[in-house]
C-alpha cells in the first residue's frame, strides 16, 4: 500500500454527525479561546477604574498576551505540521486552562500580565490548530461554508462575553471571568483527547498509512451505517497521489512558488488581528476614558459585538456561493467607508450603530480569513506551518497595537485610531484584488497542485 487517496475519500463524503461532532469538539475550545482574548476589554477597564492597573500597564497585559500568542502560533506551525494536529491540540488548551486558573489567583497585577503571556501560548495554538484541522475534515464544496460555521461557533463568544462581563464584573468581581475559561477549558481538554482524532490527510502526508487507513474506515463505517446506503464512489482526479511526503522548510513558504500566498496571508491576517483588538480590547477603556461608567461602557460594546456572530453566519452562507476573493475585496472597501463614518460621528446611538455594521463586516472576513481562505493557501505538508506564520504575523502587529492606539489617542485624538482602521481596509481591497487566489469549490489537492508538491 504506497497511497490510500485520504483527500478524495474524505471529499466525497455526506456530511453527517461525524462532522458535527468534529465541528462542535474543535469549536468549544476555540470559543473558549476567544471568549479568553475577549475579556481583556471589560477586565481591563475594571482594574483601570479600580486603580489596580494603569493605561500603560494595560498596554503591557495586552501586548503580552500577544508576545505569548505569536510565539503559541509559531511553534504550533511546526509542531502541528512534524508531529501531528491531535499533538498539538494536546497541550493548547490545558495551557489556557491552567493558567486561567492561576491569573484569577494573582495577588498584582505585575502576576497577572505574567500568567497573561503563558495563557497567551495556548491561545495562539488553538486558532492556527483548530481552522487547519477542521479543513482536512470537511468535504471540498461545502467547506467555505462549514468552517464559516465553526468560525460562527468561536465568535459567539464575543457577545457571550461581553454580556458576562456586563453581570459578572461590576458585581463579583473580574476574577471570576479568568475562573469561567479555566473550569470550561479542562472540560473541553478531556473531551477532546476522548473523542476527537488525527487529520488522515496529516497521516498520509507523512507516510502513516496504515493508521491513516483506520482511521479513515472508521469514519467511512459510521457514516455508512448512519445514511443507511453505501457511500459515492471515489472521485481520485484532481488529487495528488501522496507518498510519504517530505516535512517542508518554513522557508519554503518565502520560495517562489509561495511567496505571494504567504504574503496575502500575513497581510489579510495582520489586517483583521488589528481590527479585531482594537475594537475589543480599547472600546471600554475608551468609553471610560471619556466619563461613561464601567457598567454604560460595557453595554455599548454589548451591543456592537452583536456584529461577531451575525457576520460570521452571514460569512457561512455566502461564502461557497460568491467566493473567497470577491468577498473580501467588497467586505475591505466596505469596511474601509464604515471606519471612516465613525471616526468623525460623535452621537452615542449613531456609533453603536456603526460600530455594529463595522464588526460584521469584520467578522465576515474573519470567518473567511482565519477559518477558510489562508489554510486554503498552503499544502497538507506546510498548511498548519503557513498559518502559524500568518498567524505570528498578526500576533507580532498586536504586540505593537496597544502602544500605536496610546500614541494616537494620545497624540491626535479618537478619530485618528478609526481613520487608520479604514485606511488599512482599503489597502488590504487593493492586496487581495492583486495578488489573491480563488479557490471555492476546490479540493486542498487541486489548490496546490502543480505549486511545489
């Protein structure tokens, strides 16, 4: 047996309750993993309020968390990729789990930023892991659609979070959001090493065939006896026939051939990173800054991060249907006009409201970005790499955010943090229409066939 065709036969699959199962175990830990980052904002404004923190303290929390993030994602490429998706998926969130234990313990806030940058490992993990994994589970022409969804399942914990925090903080205490992430996280860890699997693809690509080959008639058996019929026949054209595939060189992502992939990648990727932190991590402090109580504060960023989910279910059900690229370039230029809107409204009503249509449009590209279109880019042998480092690339731009916004509000005021905002979505339009590539509707193989396999 030198080749078992794992795309082909996982493509060809119905979706079924092996899916969902896949879709929900992956799903859970990375809400849990955002709804973490997420309550950064209302802790945050709760500990400058209180005076255990100062602005510059909390510019060090969060570039922190980010410095823990890039470096999480990074060695989550190329551990993902050497040694396994499921060995991966080990350690992240019992990373998150045990330090979200030990940041609600800590006695100041010099502890606090320093458990922050350990959870920040984990969390960095779990997002390049859980979107590159799910994407060698599902089948090629409803996986625009189906990681959509997923991305749809992590982003709910924005508003999730934000209507906790509205109770949680002002009434027990900003501990006890740490305490929430670290019981569900444990939970979600057991469950995972319980019930979720290897990537046959990861195993094929690696010359594991004979476990590949289990694991896949296992999931071809369920699915069978579920359906009550036999499944499609297998469909092997436009799949590359793996045989032991080489590991890669991260720096085959800078070659010729992937350059431009890579790039796209780094750029869409540090575009919504910075959008998405900015928003949610200065929105409250911003909002208290200008005299508006932690509790009026906390509503308001309620209401905008409303935005996260709907834009995320909207991301699920155009995606298949109109395409990676076109979305984005028209989402980007839409983006671009909202962020500018905002940036010299000055009503409270008005920029709820746009803040709200700014974070759907955001969380579409999100759901797209993230989930969909950057794994997409690279093949099984580099694909958890390439995310890592698009990934890092993020991360290392969030690293310097928080002290960018400090100097703007505190160099030119408000509007100059949106103005940058938008300026940025109408670059990242020109980006994508120029060098990025379709790929709805086509099998992991064919997007990179012919591209240094």
């Amino acid at each position: 047996m030198d080749h078992i065709l794992a795309g082909a036969r996982l493509d060809r699959l119905p979706i079924s309750k092996f899916h969902r199962k896949v879709l929900y175990l992956i799903g859970a830990g990375m809400f849990l993993d955002l709804f973490d980052v997420y309550l950064a904002g209302g802790v945050l404004g709760q500990l400058v309020k209180n005076g255990w923190s100062t602005m510059q303290l909390n510019a060090s929390f969060i570039s922190v968390t980010f410095v823990g993030m890039l470096i999480g994602a990074f060695v989550t490429g190329l551990v993902g990729d050497s040694f396994g998706r499921r060995f991966a998926y080990q350690i992240d969130l019992l990373i998150v789990g045990i330090a979200s234990f030990a940041a609600a313990l800590a006695p100041s806030m010099g502890w606090l930023i320093l458990f922050r940058g350990i959870m920040g490992l984990g969390m960095g993990a779990e997002i390049v892991i859980g979107y590159a994994t799910f994407s060698e589970f599902v089948p090629a022409k409803v996986r625009g659609r189906w990681i959509s969804l997923l991305s749809l399942v992590a982003n709910s914990s924005l508003p999730v979070c934000a209507i906790l925090a509205y109770f949680i903080i002002p009434n027990l205490g900003w501990r006890y959001m740490f305490v929430i992430v670290g019981v569900l996280a444990l939970i979600v860890w057991w469950l995972r090493m319980k019930y979720l699997t290897e990537s046959p693809r990861w195993l094929e690509a690696k010359g594991k065939l004979e476990k590949a080959e289990q694991i896949l008639s296992d999931i071809e058996h369920e699915i069978a006896q579920e359906k009550g019929h036999s499944l499609p026949v297998v469909n092997a054209d436009h799949y590359q026939v793996l045989t032991s595939e080489k590991g890669g060189s991260i720096w085959e992502l800078f070659s010729r051939e992937y350059l431009k992939r890579t790039i796209v990648s780094m750029l869409y990727l540090i575009g919504t990173n910075f959008f998405t932190y900015t928003y949610v991590n200065w929105l409250p402090t911003i909002f208290i800054k200008q005299g508006i109580s932690i509790t009026t504060s906390l509503g308001y960023t309620f209401v905008m991060m409303l935005g996260a989910p709907f834009g995320s279910l909207i991301g699920s059900l155009i995606t298949d249907k109109f395409g990676r690229k076109p979305i984005s370039i028209i989402v980007f230029i839409l983006m671009g006009i909202c962020g500018y809107v905002y940036a010299i409204s000055t009503t409270p009503p008005l920029l709820m409201l746009l803040g709200f249509c700014f974070m759907l449009l955001l969380y579409i590209v999100c759901a797209i970005g993230f989930g969909i279109y950057v794994p997409e880019l690279f093949p099984t042998r580099l694909r958890i790499r390439g995310t890592g480092v698009a990934n890092s690339a993020g991360r290392l731009a969030m690293i310097l955010n928080p002290y960018i916004v400090v100097w703007l509000l505190n160099s030119y005021g408000v509007q100059s943090v949106f103005q940058s905002l938008a300026g940025y979505a109408f670059f990242l339009a020109l980006v994508v229409g120029i060098f990025g590539i379709e790929t709805k509707a086509k099998s992991l193989e064919e997007i990179n066939r012919g591209v240094a396999v």
